[in-house]
C-alpha cells in the first residue's frame, strides 16, 4: 500500500523535472522574419520568409509552391556556403524554369 503513495510522487516529480528548460534552451534563439519576393501576373504578392536558427543557419522560402530558395550551411571546415541553386527573384520562378516546383 505505501508503494503506490510512493510511485505517484515519483511520476509527478518526473513529469515536472521532464518540463523544465535548460540553460542552453534558454539561449537558443530563433528568428523568421518575410519580406516581399515579388508580384505573381494575377496581383498577388509572394513573400520570402527567412528562418534562421540558433547555430546561424538560414533557409529562405517563398509562398509561391514553398520554394526553397537558398539555404546556408558549413562545410566540413566551417565556411558558410548557399547550397541550393535558387534564384534570388520570382522571376525567373514564373518563366517556367525547371525548378519551380512544377512536376
């Protein structure tokens, strides 16, 4: 009988360290921030949006079919580097290019 009064504590106290953060969760920071990539031929506005994380990585992504656009990362010697072949307007999306998320 006393092993079930002990079991509850322990679950809850396990529950309740399980949501505490860490100092190193604390500092993360993340960012998103949209700005205007371009007008599509029925008026629309299609905007960029630029997630960026903790660590310096960036992803670019258009509304316009959720293209990724550009993406930085390091190599194995630590040089930032764009690994996505995108364009940095919506122009060349809306001509028909390859790789305007068309399949």
């Amino acid at each position: 009988m006393r092993r079930i009064p002990f079991l509850l504590t322990a679950l809850v106290g396990l529950a309740i360290f399980s949501c505490s953060k860490t100092k190193n969760e604390e500092k993360m920071i993340s960012t998103i921030s949209k700005e205007a990539f371009g007008q599509l031929p029925d008026g629309q506005q299609a905007d960029l949006y630029t997630l960026t994380n903790a660590n310096g990585m960036t992803v670019n992504i258009t509304n316009y079919g959720g293209i990724i656009t550009k993406l930085t990362a390091p190599d194995k010697n630590g040089q930032w580097a764009d690994v996505v072949l995108g364009f940095d307007s919506l122009a060349p999306y809306l001509s028909g290019h390859p790789f305007s998320a068309r399949w």
